[in-house]
C-alpha cells in the first residue's frame, strides 16, 4: 500500500481510506483490473505449474521451506517480490496479449526487449528464479570476475533444469526461439571470442557487464547486431550442463556448494565447436 500503491500507511486512517479509494475507483485501476481477470479467468493452469516446481524443489531439498505465494496487481511496479515468507506474483506482469494496451507506454522504463516477456508462461520460471536467486543461492560479493558470475549464472538455470524439466530452454532464460539458436549455432564462436579477448578473469564490471546484462543483443559479437544478449550467462549454463554431464555422481547440492569456478570449469572439459 504504501511502496507500490503510494496510499499511505494504513494507520492513517480515514485519509489512507480516502487514497486507497480513489486508486480503486480509478478508470486506469478498473481497465487495468478488467485486461487481468481476461488474462487469467482462473489460476488453475499457474497452481498446477508452481506446485509442481515446488515438488522438485522439495525432491531436490526435503528440508527447504516453501513460500506463499501472493498474487496482486502491482501497477506495473514489480513483477515478483519477495519477503520472509512470501513471493508476490505482479499479474500485471504477466499479461501477454492483454498487456499490449499497456506496455508500450512504459517503454522508457521497461523496454521491448524485456516487456516481450510478460506472458503468462513466463509466471512460473520467473517465480521459481526469483525463489532460487534470492531465498536459496544468492550471488556472493567474491564473485566478480566474468568466469564466477558465468558459472553462477549457470548453476542458477541448471536448477531451473531441475525444477522445471518440462519448460523450455527459452522461458529458463529469456530467449526468443531465434536467440537460442543463435547462440547454439555460435557456441564455438562465442566461447573462442571470450578466450581471445581474456575477458574470463577479467573483474572490470563496467567490461564484463554487457555479458551478463539484459539488452536486445550483446556488444562486440554477431554480425548487424543479430546475437543473442547475455551470452555470458548462456556459455556459464552450458559450462555447468557439461560440468554435470561428466560428472554424474556429483549432486545438485554438491554442485551449487562448490565455490571454484575454475574447478567446474576445468572439470566440464568444455570445447565446444567451432
């Protein structure tokens, strides 16, 4: 109420009624309100997903304790946060179609490139990413050369992997069907580009961010600006399946408890082709 809604705090009494009210009452609220209950008559098809990707999760991790989920109408001011015990499901996020009325007008704070992935397929993998990064892996400061944050990244989507096995490779990490392919047709391209440039250990941020960063493609590699973004986050992804592939006695915990980056990376005997 007070953060999102910007009504006030509910102490306020009859002033924060007054607010809530017009937020409420308002022609925005009420077309915003109708395009959501049209988007998702029912949650039924979201539940059977989340459920599921919680049963992996408690497969995985008998001992991990499961958030409520709350769904709510943010006003487009965030898509999944999280507290203590919870994890808020911004439906407004989440529209696909019935969003197009309202998304291009928030271009100048959320792009296309970004927007183009508010469906509602997206609700679960965005949930169950946000539930992994923050409630039970999050990033440690160490982790500042391109190499930790690549294998971070890629631990993060091969629990995603684990948690969702039936949900595409697009949906885990945000791809068009074009940018997967992409990337997998210039797997070795990619992995040489970065050897050749030794931007591995290279800790610069402001050097290695446009491998990790959400953006309509990545810097520097593919032709007319037609590669996929965050190919850094991608190649970590592929490090850590080839890591697991080769290894198959180590354990999703064993994994994600590994702090040597270099170790995963050596032990994936990763060389893809070129």
């Amino acid at each position: 109420m007070e953060q999102m809604l910007s009504v006030g705090s509910p102490a306020a009494g009859p002033s924060y009624l007054n607010n809530l009210a017009d937020v409420l009452q308002s022609k925005d609220y009420l077309e915003l309100k109708s395009s959501i209950d049209k988007a998702f008559p029912d949650l039924d098809r979201q539940e059977a997903e989340l459920n599921d990707a919680f049963k992996h999760v408690r497969y995985y991790y008998p001992k991990q304790k499961i958030p409520r989920l709350i769904t709510f109408i943010s006003g487009f001011a965030v898509q999944t946060p999280i507290g203590n015990d919870y994890i808020g499901i911004g439906l407004d996020m989440f529209l696909g179609k019935q969003g197009d009325r309202f998304y291009p007008a928030l271009r100048q704070s959320i792009p296309h490139y970004i927007a183009r992935r508010f469906t509602p397929e997206n609700l679960t993998p965005r949930v169950i990413e946000t539930f992994v990064r923050e409630e039970m892996y999050p990033e440690q400061d160490q982790d500042r050369s391109l190499l930790a944050k690549m294998v971070y990244n890629g631990k993060i989507l091969y629990m995603l992997d684990s948690f969702m096995p039936e949900v595409a490779d697009t949906l885990k990490i945000g791809y068009t069907t074009q940018q997967l392919q992409w990337c997998e047709e210039n797997e070795g391209g990619i992995w040489a580009y970065l050897l050749e440039n030794e931007l591995l250990f290279n800790s610069d941020y402001m050097k290695i961010q446009k491998y990790l960063a959400e953006a309509p493609f990545t810097p520097g590699i593919g032709e007319n600006s037609d590669s996929a973004p965050k190919l850094g986050v991608w190649t970590g992804w592929q490090i850590v399946r080839a890591y697991m592939e080769k290894n198959p006695d180590v354990t999703l915990q064993e994994l994600m408890g590994e702090k040597d980056a270099q170790k995963i990376l050596t032990g994936a005997r990763y060389k893809p082709k070129m």
